[in-house]
C-alpha cells in the first residue's frame, strides 16, 4: 500500500468502530480504535525478531540481570536492521489472542504489559485497562479483536508514512466526531496547513538543500496534527532532510496520541513529554528551528501562579505577566525563549521562526502598563513579530469566536525588519454542507494558497497591510478637568449637615445669615466669605474644631453644601506667588513646540496665569477624568492641542502621567486593533430609496388584506 490510497486502510478501520455502538458513543471511539490500531501496528513491526527478543528475554531473565529494556530495545529491529527503540517480550500476540476467546481480556492486559517501559508508559495514558473492562463487561472484546487480528499493517505492505497517513485521519475523524470538545486539542486541519506554509514557506531554499536537519517543537501538541503536518510539507519538499520532531502536553490521553503516532511512523530521533508546559518544561535545555502551537483559549492560569511567582522571570521575562484568566501569552513566552540564537550573517546561528494560534484577547486586551501591553511591547519593540492574519469566525470544533494567527521570527528577512504585516481573511471562508459543532466553516486549498502568496509579497492591498513596528505603539496621558461647584445654603442640605455636626449650629446660622439662601457660582470667594464669617463668630459661639476633627468638618460642608455645575467658575487647588517653571523639567522627552509661549505650555498642564507672577493649579474633576491613547509617531503636546483642546478649553495633562515611566513621555502601550485597521465606511442609504421601500411594502401588505377581505 502507498501514501496515495492510505484511504482504504483507514475506511476500514473506522468501519470496525461500529462494533462498538451501545457501551460508546461515537465521541468515546477513539478511547477504543487508537491503542488499537497502535497495538496493532506494534504487533507487525516486532514480528520479524520476536523470537530473538523472547529467546534473550529468557536468558537475561534467568540471569536475573537488571534493568534489561534497553538490550532488548537494541535486539529489536525494523526491516531495514535498525533499532526500534522498544519491543515486547510477551509470548502473545495478535492471532494468539484471537485463539482464546475465553480468557481474551487477561491475555490482552499481559501482552500489553509485555512491552517496554517506554511503550507501558503510553498506555497508561491510554487508560486501556479500563477500556478493557468496559468491553469484555459488554461482550465486544473479542469481536474488536478478532477484526484487528485480520488487519495486514505489516511495514513491508504499509510503510510508516502510509502508516503515519492512517493514524492521523483516524485522528482526525474521532476528533470531528467529538467536536464538542474538539477545540481543546484538535485543530482544523487547514488551518494547520496555513500555519505551516507561513512558518516554513520563507526558508523553502534552506530546507530543500541536501543533507538538511530541522527541529519542530509543539509545546501544547495536544495528539500531535501541527507536528505532523509540518513534516509532511518538509517531507513534501525534500525528501532527504532529517527531521526531528518535539512535543508536550498536559492531556494524558492526547499525549498518548502524539507520542504513538511518532513511533508508527518510525521517528526514533523525536520525543513527546508529558507534563505542563508552564510549570514542567520537558525540554529546557533545547532551542529549536520552528515552533507552532494552538494553546488553550481563554484558559486560567491560576493553578499554576503560585509555582510561576516564585521563580525571578517566566522563561527570560523580567516584565509583568497577564492577567490570571487568560494564559494564552505565557505559551508564547515559553516558545520565544526556545528561539534559536541569531546573528546576522552567521551561519552558524540559524535562528527560528514561530506560528501560533490565537483569539482576539492577545491582541488588545489590556491597557498601557498592563500585562498582556507589556508582553506585546517586549515582542514588538524586539522586531520579533511578522505578521497576524485573521482567520474566519466558525473555524473551530468549540468556539465560533474569530481566531489570529501570529507569525514570529528572530531572524527577519531583511526587507520585513521594523515592519508588521497584518492580512484580513475574515472573508475568506467556504460554507460547510454539515456543520461539526461551531465549525460551520472552512478555508479551501486556493484560500490557504492566496494567503501564503499575500504573506510572502510583503505588499498593501484591501486585505493585507503594512506596518511600521511603532505604528501599534501609543502613550498613555490622563487629562483633567478642573472642578465647578455651585455653593448654596438651602434647608434640606442644613439638616444634614447639622445631624451629623451639631456641635456647629452656631456656624450654620451665621452663615445663613451672611450669604443667605441664594446660589454662588464661584466656590473661592465663597469659600473665603465662609472662612472670614466663622473666624469672626463671638467667643461664646463654637466655630471649626481643631486639628483632624476640623478638617473632617470643613470637608463635610462642602460636599453637603456644594454641588457640581458646569457654569460655576473652576475650584482653585494652588496658588503660586512669582513662580517661574521650568518648561524643560515640565516636559522631559518632549520635542516642544516653538510656536507656544512659555505661559501656553504650562497651561497644557494645569499651570494658568493669573496677574504679574502668578500661576494657579485648579483642582480636577473625578467625574471629568479621562485618557487619551496618543500613537508613539506623535508629538503629546501638539496632539493634545489638536484633538482635545478644541472639544474641551479647560482640559489639561496630568504631569504625573509624563513623569510615570521611559523618560517623561507616558506609560507606554501596545494595540492591535484588527477592525480599525480594516474598517470599511459604508455610507447610509439615502432616505429616499429607504422612503420607497417601506412605501412598497405597505402595498403589498394593504393588496394581501384586500384578498383576505374581498
């Protein structure tokens, strides 16, 4: 059998997972095929030197002689006299089970534990002793049994590539087949094949160059499809290079996947770990050529902070790390931390190149300062970030959200460096006839094909575009607004203000008496009025009380007697008496503008004239506060004069936001905003096309009543 009708092998496969319907559900199939089909496959490879194996596992075993996997493993070999890596020394096999239906169960268990350690450690994953329970308990063991026995997977007649072809349709169909749950390790498998055209397409001279060997990690591999695909486009490509495959995942049963399908395809060279990638990194010491993963969407970090917060750095990085909900980005972290080293011009350092799967939180979710900013400002400022393109909604198995798929390097193709390319292909979808759980659609070959071309022609077009790294960059400035309060004394704010200072009874009342009951527009000289007519009170009448207690008293009047009103004069906080300001210090990093004068400028913070050497501060407004994003191309002061000031005359720059962080010019942050890059301004139609609409729709419905009524 040949790669091109592996199909038949496969179809027959699936056919035997009928026997199973009534103790499964088709989603639980795979629990039953996959080991199988492993076991199987593992049966016919071992044949041509079990009988060596069993005669040297006697005699070692006579011996007594320890820790013999690894003679055996070496004794053990494939059609073309090499190694396997591991072997079975059980006196079963598969036509021996069939022989005894009677005890198929017990039998099936000893052969599987006749393996090496290597093998047992992935049927543990398995969990295959429960599934032989549950199906001897429904009386299907031997029939299932009895149909693999039948199956010809010999290596002369099914070689590994045929053989690794079965195993990941069977893969595929049982992942679709569970597609409400399938997101969680299944990705679909065009959107695999454009991840790995991104990732490998630009280094195509290099990797069908002879004699070539490339390293391929997946840190979330789940059963292994990206791993898989990748070689198949190397495969494809060159058939000569050598490539070494890695991968980890915390899901016991689609570690086992991953880890069977590598040695039904004979990679001895590869490896897939169990373990969290976060916490337990099963290859810390090593770097690799190309990296590409789907971490989980959405998934909390939680379990795994407390362990993370007590380490100096995440994998190399020093900044602050996302929020506990969403880990998505510390897959990413770990991943550029296994970056080859690079240099331009040395050959000796390869460098490596990065593709990962993506929702939109990655992109935007988070202010300047915060976690996922600084993540996306450490890549960005790094020149490590290539270019994102968005895929289709309804593209996965379990979610019907949108879906990005990053591209990074830290080896840029000259023409790329400080640039970021961002493709549209929302719109690129075909329409499923049946939909698989939330996957309604999908992208076809010429899609994957045009998109792989617009990736590697660099250009700008309705749907891809260029960018410059600062471009996505921006500061954080907080703007202010001063306070208006509007003071009057009227009975119901008295009333209040008495139950709780009673002891101030006297100061009410002559207060009363000097303002009256009337609005005052400016809180200053209010202020001052109320400050002179208490001080005057006689001294058998109690005015504010000292110390805390005072000011706790003089707060409280105003918040009572005081309301916000845009057309009362602003609530002065300081006054400076001959102040002069060092614009230069009021301004660090700032390339000022030369038309403004010295007194316009300290306006642009809340500095205002007012007489001959006097300067004022106003107190801000909570309710009025606000931000401004200004992108990192422009200069604050000039772009705060033309699009704030305008709207808003009183507004100011909080300084404190100049002087938080990077030399006085804002807290610095990072976006990806897909929709603003790419929105399309569709203009309303004209009333009167929408005016004759709803006119012939009227009379439609007005001949329909005079049908029903006539």
């Amino acid at each position: 059998m040949t790669p091109a009708n592996f199909q038949q092998l496969a179809n027959f496969i699936w056919s035997v997972a009928d026997l199973l319907r009534g103790p499964y559900r088709p989603p639980q199939y795979e629990r039953v095929m996959l080991p199988l089909t492993v076991l199987r496959r593992f049966d016919w490879v071992l044949e041509p030197t079990k009988d060596a194996v069993l005669k040297k596992h006697a005699e070692l075993t006579a011996k007594g002689q320890p820790n013999i996997d690894a003679i055996l493993n070496n004794l053990a070999k494939d059609e073309d006299g090499k190694p396997l890596g591991f072997h079975n020394h059980s006196q079963l096999d598969f036509h021996k089970l069939k022989g005894d239906p009677d005890n198929i169960g017990r039998h099936l268990a000893d052969y599987i534990n006749g393996f090496s350690e290597n093998i047992r450690k992935i049927f543990e994953r398995f969990e295959f002793e429960k599934e032989i329970e549950k199906l001897e308990e429904a009386n299907r063991l031997y029939q299932v049994v009895a149909q693999f026995s039948e199956m010809d997977l010999h290596p002369m007649r099914v070689d590994n590539i045929t053989m690794g072809l079965v195993f990941e349709d069977l893969i595929r169909r049982f992942n679709e087949a569970a597609n409400e749950t399938a997101g969680d390790h299944f990705t679909p498998r065009e959107v695999i094949r454009l991840m790995v055209n991104l990732l490998l397409e630009p280094d195509t001279r290099v990797l069908t160059q002879e004699g070539v060997i490339v390293t391929i990690c997946d840190p979330a591999c789940g059963t292994g499809g990206m791993l898989a695909e990748a070689q198949n486009w190397i495969r494809a490509h060159n058939e000569q290079a050598t490539v070494k495959v890695y991968g980890q995942d915390y899901n016991p049963r689609s570690y086992a996947v991953a880890a069977s399908d590598l040695l039904i395809k004979g990679h001895k060279d590869s490896r897939i770990e169990y373990g969290n990638t976060l916490t337990n990194d099963q290859f810390p010491d090593m770097r690799f050529d190309y990296l590409l993963a789907n971490p989980p969407f959405g998934v909390d970090w939680k379990g795994e902070k407390k362990e993370i917060d007590r380490w100096p750095n995440f994998r190399g990085y020093n900044g602050k790390l996302p929020r506990i909900n969403d880990g998505a980005l510390l897959f990413l972290i770990h991943m550029i931390a296994k970056f080859q080293p690079w240099q331009t011009g040395n050959r000796n350092l390869p460098g490596s190149r990065v593709a990962i799967v993506f929702n939109g939180s990655p992109l935007f979710t988070g202010g300047a300062g915060s976690g996922e900013s600084e993540i996306r400002r450490w890549i960005i400022e790094n020149d490590w970030l290539e270019a994102i393109v968005a895929l289709p909604e309804q593209m996965f198995y379990n979610t019907g959200i949108g879906t990005f798929i990053w591209v990074l390097s830290n080896r840029k193709e000259q023409h790329r460096e400080g640039k970021i390319q961002l493709i549209d292909a929302r719109e690129r979808f075909t329409p499923m006839k049946r939909s698989l759980g939330n996957k309604r659609r999908y992208l076809d070959e010429a899609a994957i094909a045009t998109l792989t071309r617009e990736h590697g022609a660099l250009e700008d077009s309705k749907t891809s575009k260029v960018f410059a790294n600062t471009d996505f960059g921006y500061r954080r400035i907080t703007v202010h607004r001063p306070l208006r309060l509007r003071f009057q004394m009227i009975r119901e704010n008295k009333e209040r203000f008495l139950d709780t200072c009673p002891e101030l009874l006297d100061a009410v009342l002559a207060l009363e008496e000097r303002l009256g009951a009337e609005p005052y527009f400016n809180w200053n000289t209010t202020w001052e009025m109320v400050q002179k007519t208490v001080k005057a009170l006689p001294d058998d009448e109690v005015g504010w009380t000292a110390g805390a207690k005072g000011t706790a008293q003089k707060k409280l009047f105003r918040e009572v007697f005081t309301e916000v009103d845009p057309e009362a004069e602003p609530v002065i906080a300081k006054q400076y008496k001959n102040e002069k300001l060092d614009i230069a210090n009021l301004f660090p990093g700032q390339n000022l503008p030369r038309e403004l004068t010295p007194s316009q400028l300290q306006a642009v913070l809340g500095f205002y004239a007012q007489g001959k050497g006097k300067l004022i501060e106003y107190e801000p407004d909570p309710a009025l506060k606000d931000s401004e994003n200004i992108p990192l191309k422009e200069d604050i002061v000039r772009y705060f004069l033309r699009e704030v000031r305008p709207y808003v005359a009183d507004a100011w720059i909080d300084r404190a936001t100049l002087d938080e962080q990077d030399g006085g010019i804002g807290k610095v942050g990072y976006e990806i905003n897909f929709n603003r890059v790419f929105f399309q301004y569709q203009p309303p139609r004209p009333l009167h096309e929408i005016d004759r609409e709803l006119a012939a729709v009227e009379q439609r419905i007005m001949d329909l009543l005079r049908e029903v009524t006539e």
